[in-house]
C-alpha cells in the first residue's frame, strides 16, 4: 500500500525525534555516571523527584475511587453514584495541574527526557502507594498491565507512546507481566482536549480492540499519563470485559 507523503514525512520526523532522545539519554545516563543523582524539580542531590517537592505537587484531595474527582469528603462521587463508571477503580496521583501539566506536555510532544526521568518515578510512586477500593485496601495486585494504545498513525508521528514507558515502568515496579500488544487502537479519534464529556464518549466509541489472548478472570490495569473524564478509559474497557477481564482498574499520574 503506498505511503501518503504526509504520513511518510510523520514517520520520519517521529524517528528523528526517537534518536534525539536516545542521543540524549545516553549523555543523561552518563552525566548520572560523572554526578551523582539529583531530584529533577530542585537539583538537589537525592531521587529523581525528592520528598519535599513531592509534597508541592498539586493534591487530589478524598478522590472518588472510580473517577478520582477530588471531593471534599471521601466517598463515591454523585456522578458516579448516578451513572456507575465503566471501570472499577482509577488510581491517580495528582492533579493535572502545574508543575506536572508542563512536565507531561513536555514529554508527550517534545520527548524531554529530564521530564521522562521525573514521571518515570511519579508513576512508580502510584503504582506501589495506591491502594485496592474493592474493600481490601491492599496494594495493587494486576495480573497484567496494559497501556492505553496510540493509533499506528499516531505513534508514527510521535516516535513513542508515553503510556507504553508509564506502563512498563508499573508493570517493573509492581513484578507483573506486561503486555503492548493486546490492546490496539483500530480508529484514528482526533484531540478529546475542545470535547465536552458526551462528545469525548462519541470520540472513542469503537476505538479500541481486543487482539491478545484471553483475559478470563484476570485482573487488568491500564495505564496511560492523564485521565479528563475518563472517557478514553470507560471505551476499552467493554472490549476488555468482552475479552473476559475480572476486574478493569485504571492508573494514571494525573486527573484533569
Ligand atoms: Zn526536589
Ligand atoms: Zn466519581
């Protein structure tokens, strides 16, 4: 099938991207050789993000389980309450808000690899700190972690999918498979960012589907960076309930 010329220039711009941040990573992983560590918000020697800038990251204060939507007390939304989301719980860390709506942008559409470096241990601090809202309150336990796909088309024009290195990383940090491939994205959705709530569904309705092997009575996590309404999310989990998914939980670093 030949390549249209736009898409073809997309694949190129996308590898070249794909080779600044490897060219870049490696003089990061060499500079950590000649410095020692240092956090990525402060400088000063430690984790990539140190405990006290952790703390000035924006709060979601009592978040509803099931759509993370700060509350002012804890408890089930009353949009949850009403309309019964499609997954069983959303993990978020934080609210998408500065500084990690910047260092978020700054990945997703500029590859930063010192913004890399920060989520990476943003998104492992979710992952082992969250808790289960199936009553247990214990710690996360998936039996496989997927992230939320980019459109061939999509992934062609960017290089990489942020989601899939969020989720690699939980998936390392938790001691569960992974799996990239199972999930695909079968319909190209433009942006969800001017959509209201109802149109954002219309968007992604039919968007994703399920190619991997069965998930009968697995326990799945899906990961991506951001969830808004938590449309995008909501779409793929009927077709990994279809697959035979147990239980669907989301993860994300932010709630919008
Ligand atoms: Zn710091
Ligand atoms: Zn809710």
């Amino acid at each position: 099938m030949p390549v249209e010329p736009s898409l073809q220039q997309g694949f190129h711009h996308g590898r070249s991207r794909l080779w600044t941040r490897r060219l870049v990573a490696w003089g990061e992983g060499l500079g950590e050789c000649l410095y020692p560590s240092h956090c990525g918000l402060c400088l000063q020697p430690g984790p990539p993000v140190c405990a006290g800038c952790r703390e000035e990251l924006p709060q979601l204060p009592a978040p509803c389980p099931t759509c993370a939507l700060p509350l002012p007390v804890s408890g089930v939304c009353p949009e949850c309450l009403r309309h019964p989301p499609a997954l069983d719980a959303l993990h978020a860390g934080w609210a998408y808000a500065w500084p990690l709506d910047q260092l978020i942008l700054a990945y997703k559409h500029g590859a930063d690899v010192r913004a890399e470096r920060i989520l990476a241990a943003l998104v492992e601090r979710v992952a082992t700190t969250a808790r289960e809202t199936d009553g247990t309150e214990q710690p996360l336990r998936p039996d496989v972690v997927l992230p939320v796909p980019l459109h061939p088309e999509r992934l062609r024009e960017r290089g990489f999918n942020q989601s899939e290195y969020l989720a690699r990383r939980v998936a390392r940090v938790l001691g569960v498979v992974l799996d990239c491939d199972g999930l695909r994205r079968i319909r190209v959705t433009g942006s969800q960012q001017a959509l209201g709530r109802q149109a954002r569904r219309r968007n992604v309705k039919g968007a994703f589907a399920w190619t991997g092997p069965s998930l009968t009575g697995r326990r799945v996590l899906v990961v991506d960076d951001v969830a808004t309404t938590g449309a995008t999310l909501s779409a793929l989990v009927g077709v990994l309930r279809q697959a035979g998914a147990e239980r669907v939980e989301g993860l994300v670093l932010a709630r919008a």
